[in-house]
C-alpha cells in the first residue's frame, strides 16, 4: 500500500526545491510545485516503476483573484490505479501570462480538459494543438468562470432581487 | 382491332423518337440517362405490340432495370457544373460532324441494302414471341453458339471481379 | 355486358384494393407495432383508430408544399411519381382468383393474364427503384443521396438472388405466367412443400426490394434521418410512404402466389362441387377463392411488420454480403438441386440440402460445448 | 389480446349536416381535424425531458393513440416540434433554423421549465426560454413533466389545431407574428 | 489490466453453425414480439384513467390554510430563498386588526406569486417552510399555459379552497 | 455574445436544403474545392447533429467521408452547456442538488448521493448503516434504470425498436420506486446531507420487492433478443474497439473501460457507501468493441440486481439520517416546539450554517464511469469552486479516433454505446 509519505519523500528527492509544499485533505495529498516542475513531475510520476500514475482523473482550473502573482492555479488530478492512490499536483499562474505547458503528450486525455479550462478561465496551455473553445461559443470574449463575472443571465425579466439572501 | 394497334404504335413510335432524340439534346446528363431509361421503356413497349413478351420483359429488366441504374449511379456522383463549362473547339465540332455523317451514311446504305420479309396475316403465329418458342430455338437450334455466349459472358464476370479485387487499399463501399 | 368493361371493372376494383390495402397497411402497422410493443397504437381518431389513415392523408393533402431551392424542380417531383408509378404497375399480373362468369363469359380475376407474368413484375420492380433514385439525388442533400446509393445498389443485388430463387419454381412449373403457377399447385401440392430454401431466399430478397427491416438501409431513421425522403414534405412523402406499402402488398400476393398455392386452399373441389357447377356456384367458388389469397397475402402483410418490429437491421457491407455471397449461391444451389430431383422426378428434392444444412448445424452444437469455443471477432470483410 | 377500455373519448364528428347517407360538414374543419389527429412531432430533446419524452412514446402512456407516434426527424415532414430541455444560447440559431425548415403548418410545444423559461439555469449560457427565438404554442410546466403533463401539452395543441382555420398561415396576422421573429417567408 | 479479484469475463463466445444461419435467433426474437402481441397492454389511457402518483409527488402548489380557514403562510420568505430556479416572490404585509380570522399570525404575504414556468418541482419550498403553509399537491398538476402572461400564478390561484381542501392522503 | 438572438441576422433561405443544423462552412467544401484524400479520392463531409436523431443528446459530428467510410470526424460540443460549475459558486450547499440531478439525468440518484456523500466527508458527517442501505439500494436501481436507457437505445439505433419499450416498462417501474421515495421521476432531489429525506415507506418496499421478482424475465426477453442474434452480433463485435491502452490514455471509466478488460471500479476499489458488504462481480469485456460496451452493461444490470436484492434482504434497522442537527432539517413538528430546532431550521434554509474551510474530492461510480465532485470551500455559503468530474466529457473525446475508418452505420452505433449523456457532457 503507497502511502503519501512515500511519494512526498521521493518527490522531494528528485526534484527537493522545486516542490513549494505539500498539503492533505481527505487522505489526497497536494503537490505545490512551480509552473516549469509540472509537466517533468507528472511525467515521473507516470513512468515510475511503483507509483505508475497513469490516468489523468480530472484537470481543473481555479480563480484565486487575491493571490497576486498567482491569480490562476491549475490543479491535476492523478490516479495510480495499481497502487489505487490518488495525488493532486497544483501550479499557480499569474493572469497576465497564464501560460502553462499542455500535457497532450502525456495523456490523451488532457485535450478536452485543457480546453475546459481554456475555456472557463482562459489558461493557455502552450503546445495545445486545438486550443479553442469548447462549451461556449467562439465569440465569447470573457472568461466566464472568472470570479470577476457574476454572469447571471442579464436578460431574465422574471426575477425579483429584493429579497433577502440571494 | 388493328387501329387502336395502328394509332397506339404511332404514338409509342414517336414517343420513343422524342426521348431517343432528348437523350443526346439534353444538356443535363442526369435527364439524358433518365431518357435512355424511357426509350428503353418504350421500346419494350413495342416489344410487347410485337406478341414478344419475353423479350420486352427481358429488355425492360435488364437494361431499363440494371444497366441504366448504374448509368443513373454514375452520374449521381458527377459534378455537372463542372461538365457544362467544358469547352469545345472548333476542330472537335468539325470532326464530330463529320464522323456523325459518315455513320449515317453508312446507316442509309445498309438499310437500303436489306430485304424486309413481309409478314402476312395467315403466316402469323401467335407463338413466335413466346417464352417455349424462344427456349426451343435457344436450347436445339442455336445450342452451341448460346453456350458459347454464356461462357463468354462467365469470363469476363471473372475478370470483372479480379479486375474489382485489385482496388488498392481497405475496404470502400 | 361487354367483357371489356367486366375486365375494366375488375381492373378497377383491384386498382382500389391496393390502394385501400396501401392505405390500411399504415394504420396496421401502427396497430400491430403497438401491440406488439404493449401498447394499444392509435385509438383516438375513429374506433380503434380507424380513420387514422384519413387523417394522415387529409393532413398531407393540406401541408406546405416544399421543394428545397437547390433542389432540381422536376426530377424532385417525378421521384415520388414514379415510385407510386411502379408500385401501381405491379400489380395488374396478380391473379386474384379463379374466373367469374358472367353470362356466357369466363373472366380471370386478374389484370391482364400474360404467359411472362411473373417476368412483368420483376420488370416493374426493378422500375421501382428510379422512383427513391431520382428523388433522393433530386433532393441536393447528402442524406438523401446516400439513401439513394444504397437504395440502387440494394435493389439490383437482391434483385439477382430473387431471380435465381425464383427459377426453381419456375422449373418446376414449365411456365412463367403466374395463373400456371398457381394451377400447378392445386390440390395441396404447394411449391412451400417442395421449395423450402427457394421460398426463404425469395422472402429475404422481396424484404430487400421493398425496403424493409432488415434491410431498410435507405430510410433508416437512426442514420439518414429518411433516407430518400427526408427533404418531402405533404403527398410527396405521401406518395413515398404509400409506395412502400403497395410494394409490400404486392409481394405479399407474388408470394402468397409462388409458394402458397395462390387462391388454392386445402379441399377446395369439394367445397366447388357442393356449391355446384352453375355461373353462381362458380362464382362463389372463386370469390372464397378470392378470399384465401387475400388472407395469405394480408398475412404476409402481417409478417412483413412482425418481422420489422423484430430485429435489427443490417450495415450496408453486410447486407451487400448476405446478398451476393450467401443468397445468390444458396439460390444457386437450390437451382442445380431442383434440376436434380427433376430429372429423377423427385419433387421435394430440395429439402435435401435443407435436411443437409441442418443437420450439420446441429451436430456441430452438439459436438463443441459452449466452453469450447472460442472468442467472437470481428468477420474480416473482404 | 387486452380488453378495449370502453371509456376511450373517441374523437367527435365535427358538426355538419347529416342525412339518409350522406354528412355534409364544413371543409376546414374537416381538415383541422384530421390534422389534430395526425401531429408528427418532431423531437427536439436536448436533456432530462426528452427522457420524459421516451416514457411518454413508452407502453405505459403511449402518444401513438393520438396518431403522433411517428416521430419524424426530418423538420420538413413533421407537424409539431417539441422542444424538451435546456436550449443554450449556442443552440438557439439552431432551433430557430429547424423551426424555419418546417413546412406549414408548424406548431411549437416548449416542454419543460428549461425550454419555457431557463427554469434553474439562470446563467449566461442559456437562453431564458425559446420564445425568445420561435414562436410558442403551448409551454408545459415542470422539471420534466411528467409523461401525462407532455400529454396535457399535446392535447392542448390539438384543441388549437382544431379550431385553427385554413387559412391562418397566411393571414396578414400570421406574417406579423413570424416577422417579429425575424422569420421572412 | 487486472486490479481486483472480482472480474467476470461475459459471454463473448464463437457463433455455432446454427446462430451463423440467422433463422434460429430471428424465429425466437419473433416469437417473444408474438407473445407481447398477446399481452395484456399496460397502458394507461391517460385522459380518462389517471395514475395515483404516490402520497409524496410533487405537483402543484398550494398555500394551506389552518382549520379556522386561516392562512398559515407568515411571508417569512424561506422559501424564495430556498428556491433554486428564484420563482417565488412575495410582499409581506403587517396584519391589521379586523383580519384574525384571514391570517394566523401578525404578518402575512399580501402579494405571493410563483412563476409555474421557472419552477423545477424539487420541493424544496415545502421542505423550507416553517410554518407548513406551502404544499406541492400529489393529486394534481399543473396545466399547460398558452401564453407567457399566465404563467405567474398569485394567490388567487394558490390558496386553499375551504370548501376542497387539500389532503395528503397514503396508499389505501 | 450577443444578448437578443433574435434579432441576429442568421437568416436563411426557408427553402434551403435542410441540413440537421447549421452549415459549418469553413469545414464543407472550400471555396468550392471538393476536398481530396491523399490518394486522390474526392471526400464529402456529412454533418451530424447537432439534431441528428442518433446524437441523442447534442452534438456535432462533422464527418469527412469516402463514400460511406469515415475517414475523419471533428466533434462540437457544448450544445447544451448549463453552467453547473458557475451556477454552483453563488448556491447554497443543498440546493446545488437539483443542479446534479440534471447531470446525468438518466440516473440522477447517484449524482445526487455522490454529491451529498461528498459535502458529508468534507463535514464529517457520519451516515447510519439504514441511510447507506438505501442509498445504496437507489444508486444500484438508478444504474439499472441508465444502463437499461442505454443498451435499448443501443437496440433502437441499430433497428430493433421494440425491445426499447419493453425494458422501459421496467423502467417506468424504477420510476415510481423514485416516486414512493422522494415524490418525482427524474429529477429526484433525493437525499439529504446526512441521510435521507424519509424512511423507505412500506409501498416503496412492495415495489421494491415487486421489481425484484418482475424485472429477471423482462431482462431475459431482452437479452435473447439480441444478445446471439447474428444481425445484432455482426453489427456490433469489431466495431470500434478500444485498447486497454486507448482506454487509459482518453481517461475512460466507467462501462466502457471494462469492455476494454479493466476491471476498475470505484465501488470496489474506493468502496462508499457500505458497497463492501455487498457481493458482486464486475463484467469486463475483451476488445472494448461496442458488443462488449453492451454486454458488459447487461451484465452490470444484472450485479446491481444483485446488489439491491442483498441489500433490501439485509436492510438494517436503525435511524435513516445522521444526528447531525446543525446540517440535516428538523421535523417539522420539532420546528414549533423546539426554539433551538427552528434556529437550526432557519440557518439551514438560509445557508448560515458555517462550513469548514477545507477542499474534498469524492468519487462514485456514476452511470457512465467515476463522477467525481472536486469541492473547495473557503467557508462561505456556497463552494468557492466546485469542480464535477464528468466521466462522458472525458471519454467522448476518443470518439473521433473510434470511428475512423468505419462506415457512417458503424459511427452511430458507436455513439450510442458509449452512452454519452449531453448533460453530463457540457455540464
């Protein structure tokens, strides 16, 4: 059975300032680690002989709006199946030049995903074959899951906003 | 009543000279196929003014029925913008007519040169253009050249499906 | 009264039988879908529905009549034309039943009575595909057309097999006029007795050629949204979908006619003899006569929808397949068995391969236990 | 086979002139009636009330004893479309261009709180309700309905259709109505 | 890939000679649609037979009112807020005296409408009302509308009527 | 974005040729040119969707194709894209469970019970054995309700129509199982955090029990319908394939992965929800060819019968929600008497209740694959940022690899064995 120790002290030994901290919430450890760490870390952990963490569970982008020099974070979400583990590793990217390098080449998988999260929060994925739009509409030109935007529909007529609590 | 026979193969033959003709006026090709399927139609017809049911039939189902649907298949997938711009000069124009007169010439000379039986009213056999009569002929008369055109017909089959297998590639359908 | 108008009148009377059978076929099919769906179908307009076909005529006549801008105007309308052109042609071969007489006249209940009967309808059928041709290349629309393709090519393959098959019965008749069909198989001796595998191949190719499930390839719902037809709208549809229905009615009759002894039934000379040799007597004969063919081709009608509602229809390769690799040799073989057992004058010697087929098939089920055998792949095409 | 319930509402004859063998009534409403009984839908289901649209063609409700159990996927030959589930703002051009290919007449039912108003989706993505893009015969409430609401819904078009005369597609009211949509004939 | 000792291979074996020859599996797919042929329909014929649906369904709403024939609702507003799709509004009112008999406690909506179009029947209103006044019936729906204007149901359309009241009644 | 469609001027000719939505020009003939393979055959692009009748939910194929083989595919997705995750920031906890209904809308059950699962270990709320059951019992007869949506349409898309209605009969019956239990069909709104909303009433049982004993000759009926019938067998067995290495790499789960022959499960593997006291299997499939997406479904029909047959033979007593009256409403009679329960009713309703800062991420075996709900709270009333992992969206992208080199039949078959969901696509 892998536990998280074991993946934090290997990590550490192989890539030991690069990784900004480690974190734990219901037994799936974090990995905070920089932007350039992201892609060489992940491909590690893939082609490890015994963590083997071949399946890309989710990628989800985040809006941190206070966190200056980190506004957009990009969270991975890997899952080792024989070792039935699962880590999380985030990166933090500034919003002016939210740039991060695609994982295509990794996982297939990652395609679609890195699309969403274009998409909803406008992280550019470099490398990204076919980096557009995937559930809005082309013209769009905001970032919807922005926090900036509070994007309820404008036009809806049949809505009274005067009672408390909404 | 051999009016109502006399009137009914006059129009049969002018319909058919009509759609004869637009199978070679009509510029769209998809008409023209759909003439030449018309033609064949009616000349069934006459087929079947002739007591020749069988072979009306046959023509119908063969030609009308199978050849002429590949034909019309072929030309569904034509672009037919493209074929109408195509220009011709005039040195095909001139050569194209006169090879056309040449073959009429030639066409007018032969039947000139033929000698039309004349059927007589007590000679006709109601029988002649039956299926029995025809089969008869076929399988005593003419035994060796019909086997002959069966064989004929079996190889190219053959060579048709050898020449089809040879497609390059996966499967296309 | 003239026999001209007596076969006018009969000519006229089956004309309108097709269509009221065309047109109450839509309301079966819904009826039997239903039901064999659990499901009671229509049951709102009229008892039972009843006036459901009404309705559904009476909508189209009045529904916007729509030729798309791209489409080719003429050819557009001469596609559904054609296809109840065809349908309707048909059907003037098939004797209905035995004759009447009428004064001093005999008059077969039938169209027109011609010694290549069943060749006329084969002609016409291969007609009938012009029909979803045209208007499916007509249309200027890429569903269409592929509705279309498959339509052709469905047609003229299964239209091989369906001619092969159909040699046997015509060998063992010695006629191709559909009356000696019939008259050869009175008294019982059916050719389903003695043509099993020809009666199978030849109702799997008259499935084909009317477009029907399973080989429905050229409307299919799923795919081509209506094939053909998806760009019609009013009587145009409604002339595409009533064709289908006709086709189907007409060869229910061939083949009620082919292999299921026509207006023959079980006793019928005793039953002719009670009733007397009189013109009424006569008559009556040929009207229950009438009677047993119309309820062998509505039950085919029948299995036409029952088998619809069934399975599973085929791709396009296998279907071309099934056709030209299974049917056409099976009809080959059921030929040269056919040919066999009438040279030494056994009739039913085609159940000789059916027996053989079988047997090998249950030999072989009982010999491999299920363990044994192996994993299923895909069949390599080609 | 099942017993018939005898307490079906078989559809009226529509008033008219009856005699010894003869029933004279009014064409058109002749023709509204058959068309209320023959309404192919055509289905436009995007999400959870097209599944309520399945149960509704289903055996336990059945709406083939209306005669609408032809679902006809081509717009040009159906009668009705039924718009079930969210319509986004991406789909919006493409119901209204489905609208516009059908033949008239043409009926829309808007089936589902999605479809009728945007229901809980009130974001940026949806469109607050198809009537913003094609006009709107009958909206059926609920989140789906019910089989038996989507019912009520056909039925109720049905009654419109009955009642509707011959020639309101080209009344001048007709054109109006399309042309606020920015629909041109 | 193997990860638990749970799998199960599923029946993926050869075709037999038999199943290669089509007819078997077709004459017994046909043979069940002939069965259902003859069954007994399940069909409800809707219009004139109606389901119950069950002592819990989620219907339309209707706003109780007490024995006295009081209504119960206090406009406290818990369940716009606890409404998902935001179609409820309301007005509150102090009640005035004279208007015991109307209102059962010191404030009342005056105004309380529903937009039947936006709601999603999740019942979560009746779920947040403290005061049990709002109900979303088992034993009826809401009908289909015709046009946009009618679909903002007031109290009109909401409140009990004494005379029919409104009973949750369970499976007899 | 343009607010007012319309008033857009997208206009087209009535009379145009009717192509199942909208004409994606850059993508049909160019300029005119007819586009060209490499060895010179003319192609033709096909546009599939997004109201094709096969795309059941919605989405664009565009398909180029030599003759009736495809030779590409380019999927639009997005169709029917709601804002979940948008809509999900600005609600409270519990009302972000009617948003999950409409997930995955065939089996709404088990998003809602993964969503309350979720916000209950990010809470700590310890759930009775009774509660588990159930919910156990609900997920189990949702994925019976999915699968059965799925392998009958899988049916009506390859021709055979009338097996469809007969499964969904049974369905119709899971239905009012959802009825007797939380008051509607589809979109249930079932459970609460901490448990149910009411016992299992003595009806709900009955159907229950009814269900078990009439659904095994229904399946079977089914089952023998197409199961080894050769037309069926041939349309299916060899059509898109998926290695166990493509499965991996386009992050399959669910059905699908286990017809490629991985046997992954997250009721096995992450068990929740008492899901280890239950014996069952898991079919997995050879090639991961659309006959092994469908048996492998048949075959899951029949373990979650299994599973709700163990599970209500073993139905424990007990209370059916946890005791946790700062999350799960009061009676409403407690609510008159008990000034401390109106309180707590009241910041319930509002969303005043506080929640731990924290981030959770839970993941149950949905419909379609792992659903997964990634939840991060800043302690506010509603998540910070929720992020759903929704199985289709992640495998419906190998779509485009599956049906190359496949015939347009083939194509839509595909599609509908994989069981794409457009609520759960587009979210």
């Amino acid at each position: 059975m892998l536990t998280n120790q074991e993946i934090a002290d290997d990590l550490l030994s192989q890539f030991g300032d690069k990784i900004a901290g480690f974190e734990e919430h219901h037994e799936i450890m974090s990995v905070f680690t920089t932007v350039e760490t992201a892609k060489p870390m992940i491909e590690y952990l893939y082609q490890h002989p015994t963590f083997q963490f071949q399946y890309l569970t989710d990628l989800a982008g985040i809006h941190y709006p206070d966190n200056t020099g980190g506004e957009l974070s990009v969270v991975y979400h890997l899952h080792s199946w024989t070792n039935n583990h699962r880590i999380m590793i985030r990166i933090f990217v500034p919003i002016d030049a939210p740039d991060v390098p695609t994982l295509i080449d990794v996982y297939k998988s990652a395609n679609w995903m890195e699309r969403e999260a274009y998409d909803f929060f406008g992280i550019n994925f470099v490398g990204h074959p076919n980096l557009i739009r995937i559930l809005n509409i082309e013209e769009m030109d905001y970032f919807p899951m922005r926090k900036e935007y509070p994007l309820e529909d404008a036009t809806r007529q049949d809505k009274i906003d005067a009672l408390f609590g909404r | 009543m051999p009016i109502t026979a006399d009137i009914t193969w006059y129009i049969l033959t002018a319909l058919t000279l009509i759609s004869a003709l637009a199978v070679i006026l009509v510029r769209n090709p998809m008409y023209s196929v759909l003439s030449l399927v018309l033609t064949f139609f009616l000349l069934s017809c006459h087929y079947f003014l002739l007591n020749a049911q069988f072979l009306g039939v046959v023509n119908m189902i063969v030609y009308a029925g199978a050849i002429m649907v590949l034909f019309l298949f072929v030309v569904m997938f034509l672009n037919l913008r493209e074929y109408r711009e195509e220009t011709k000069n005039n040195l095909t124009k001139i050569g194209a007519f006169v090879m056309g007169l040449a073959i009429l010439g030639a066409i007018i000379a032969s039947i000139r040169r033929l000698q039309y039986p004349m059927p007589s009213n007590d000679q006709f056999n109601v029988t002649t253009g039956y299926v029995e009569t025809l089969g008869d002929l076929l399988f005593r008369d003419y035994l060796l050249p019909f086997e002959l055109v069966t064989v004929l017909f079996f190889i190219a089959m053959v060579g048709a499906i050898i020449i089809g297998k040879r497609e390059k590639g996966e499967r296309h359908f | 009264m003239d026999i001209f108008w007596i076969k006018a009148i009969i000519v006229l009377v089956i004309f309108g039988l097709s269509l009221v059978v065309a047109m109450y076929s839509t309301w079966a099919e819904r009826k039997v879908a239903g039901y064999m769906q659990d499901r009671p179908g229509p049951n709102r307009a009229g008892w039972g529905g009843l006036l459901q076909p009404l309705a559904d005529a009476g909508k189209m006549f009045f529904k916007e009549d729509f030729i798309p801008a791209q489409a080719n105007k003429w050819l557009f309308i001469a596609g559904p034309c054609l296809a109840m052109l065809t349908a309707l042609l048909s059907s003037a071969v098939v004797p209905f039943g035995d004759t009447i007489i009428v004064g001093s006249d005999e008059v077969q209940v039938q169209g027109i009575e011609v010694n290549i009967g069943i060749l006329w309808v084969f002609g016409i059928v291969s007609l009938g595909v012009y029909g979803v041709m045209v208007g499916g290349w007509a249309s200027n629309n890429k569903f269409s057309l592929l509705g279309a393709i498959r339509a052709a090519s469905q047609n003229i393959s299964y239209e091989l097999a369906m001619g092969l098959s159909l040699i046997a019965v015509i060998m063992m008749t010695g006629s191709l006029s559909v009356r000696d069909i019939i008259n050869t198989q009175h008294g019982g001796s059916w050719n389903l007795l003695y043509q099993p595998l020809g009666f199978i191949i030849f109702l799997t190719c008259a499935f084909a050629e009317c477009n029907r499930t399973p080989f429905d390839l050229p409307e299919c719902e799923a795919e081509l949204i209506g094939g053909y037809h998806t760009e019609y709208s009013s009587m145009k549809l409604g002339f595409y979908l009533f064709a289908e229905y006709i086709n189907m009615f007409v060869s229910s009759c061939v083949v009620s006619a082919l292999y299921f002894g026509g207006f023959n039934y079980p006793f019928m000379d005793k039953v002719a003899e009670a009733l007397g040799n009189d013109a009424t007597g006569h008559n009556i004969a040929t009207a229950i006569g009438f009677g047993v063919f119309f309820m062998k081709a509505l039950f085919f009608v029948f299995f036409f929808m029952w088998v619809r509602w069934t399975l599973p229809r085929f791709r396009y390769d296998q279907l071309m397949n099934l056709g030209w690799r299974s049917l056409i040799p099976l009809a080959i073989l059921n030929i040269v068995v056919t040919g066999i057992g009438l040279m030494f004058e056994i009739r039913w010697f085609s159940w000789v391969a059916v027996v053989i087929i079988v047997g090998v098939a249950l030999v072989q089920a009982a010999m491999k236990p299920k363990a044994a055998r192996g994993i299923l792949e895909a069949a390599p095409v080609r | 086979m099942s017993e018939r319930p005898n307490n079906i509402k078989l559809v009226d004859a529509p008033d008219g002139y009856g005699g010894s063998g003869f029933f004279a009534t009014s064409f058109e409403k002749v023709i509204a009636l058959a068309r209320s009984n023959s309404l192919w839908p055509l289905p436009f289901a995007t999400s959870c009330c097209g599944i309520e649209f399945m149960a509704t063609m289903g055996a336990t409700y059945d709406l083939a004893r209306f005669g609408s159990e032809r679902p006809s996927f081509s717009p040009r030959q159906s009668d009705m479309l039924l718009v079930m589930g969210t319509i986004a703002k991406k789909m919006a051009p493409i119901v209204r261009q489905t609208y516009i290919q059908m033949a008239e007449p043409r009926w829309v039912i808007a089936v589902g709180a999605c479809a009728s108003s945007g229901g809980i989706f009130d974001t940026y993505s949806v469109l607050q309700g198809i009537d913003r893009v094609v006009p709107v015969d009958v909206y059926v409430p609920g989140c789906p309905p019910r089989p038996e609401q989507i019912l009520d819904g056909v039925m109720q078009l049905q009654e419109i259709v009955k009642n509707e005369p011959l020639r309101r597609r080209d009344s001048p009211e007709y054109q109006a109505l399309l042309e606020s949509y920015g629909i041109i004939k | 890939m193997q990860l638990t000792n749970r799998s199960k291979k599923i029946d993926k074996s050869e075709m037999s000679l038999a199943e290669r020859m089509y007819l078997p599996a077709i004459a017994s797919g046909m043979a069940i649609t002939l069965k259902h042929f003859f069954k007994k329909k399940p069909t409800i014929n809707y219009p004139e037979q109606k389901r119950y649906l069950g002592p819990i369904f989620r219907g339309h709403h209707i706003l109780k009112k007490d024995e006295a024939g009081r209504e119960r609702c206090t406009a406290c507003g818990l369940c716009a807020v606890a409404c998902p799709a935001e179609a409820i509004s309301m007005v509150a009112a102090e009640r005035q005296s004279g208007e015991e008999h109307l209102y059962r406690e010191e404030k009342y909506a005056a105004v309380y409408e529903i937009n039947m179009l936006r709601c999603i029947f999740c019942g979560l209103c009746e779920e947040a009302c403290p005061k049990q006044a709002i109900y979303l019936r088992h034993d009826e729906f809401v009908p289909v509308f015709m046009s946009r204007d009618e679909v903002i149901y007031g109290k009109n359309k909401l409140v009990e009527n004494m005379d029919k009241r409104y009973l949750r009644e369970g499976w007899k | 974005m343009s607010e007012d469609i319309s008033t857009q001027n997208t206009l087209t000719q009535r009379n145009q040729t009717a192509v199942m939505g909208p004409q994606v020009g850059n993508l049909a003939l160019k300029g005119g040119v007819p586009i060209v393979s490499e060895d010179g055959r003319e192609l033709t692009t096909l546009n599939l969707g997004p109201t094709h009748p096969s795309t059941h939910g919605i989405f664009q194929n565009i398909l180029t194709m030599d003759g009736e083989k495809i030779v590409s595919g380019v999927p639009t997705i997005g169709y029917i894209h709601r804002a979940f995750e948008k809509i999900a920031e600005r609600r409270p906890l519990y009302q972000i469970t009617t948003l999950t209904d409409r997930m995955n809308y065939c089996s709404s059950p088990i998003n809602n019970m993964g969503w309350h699962m979720t916000v209950e270990k990010l809470l700590g709320i310890e759930v009775p054995k009774r509660a588990q059951y159930i919910r156990v019992i609900m997920m189990e007869l949702a994925r019976i309700a999915d699968h059965l949506i799925c392998n009958s349409i899988l049916g009506v898309d390859s021709g055979a129509f009338t097996g469809f209605l007969y499964v969904m009969q049974k369905r119709e019956e899971i239905y009012e199982i959802y009825e007797e239990m939380c008051g509607a069909r589809l979109t249930t709104n079932m459970g609460r955090f901490g448990g149910m909303e009411r016992d299992l009433s003595k009806e709900a049982i009955r159907k229950i029990r009814e269900f078990i004993q009439s659904f095994p000759p229904v399946m079977q009926e089914f089952e023998k319908m197409l199961n080894r019938n050769r037309i069926f067998i041939d349309r299916t067995v060899g059509v898109g394939p998926v290695s166990q290495e493509m499965a991996l790499q386009y992050g399959f789960s669910g059905p699908n992965l286990r017809a490629a022959g991985i046997d992954y499960d997250v009721r096995v593997m992450n068990p929740y929800s008492s899901y280890q006291d239950f014996e069952f299997d898991i079919p997995v499939g050879y090639t991961g060819d659309t006959y092994d997406r469908f048996m492998v479904r048949n075959g899951e029909i029949w373990e979650s019968f299994k599973i709700i047959k163990q599970a209500i033979e073993n139905l424990p007593e007990g209370p059916f929600h946890a005791d946790a009256p700062e999350f799960y409403l009061p009676p409403k009679q407690e609510v008159y008497r008990n000034m401390e329960a109106l309180i707590y009713h009241f910041k319930i309703v509002m969303g005043e209740i506080p929640i731990p800062v924290g981030e959770v991420y839970h993941a149950v075996e949905g419909g379609n694959g792992e659903l997964g709900f990634h939840l991060i709270s800043d302690g506010g009333r509603s998540p910070y940022r929720l992020k759903m992992r929704r199985p289709c969206f992640i495998f419906y992208q190998a779509y485009p690899e599956m049906c190359k080199g496949v015939t347009l039949s083939d194509a839509i078959i595909i599609m509908s064995s994989m069981n794409v969901i457009a609520g759960e696509l587009d979210a």
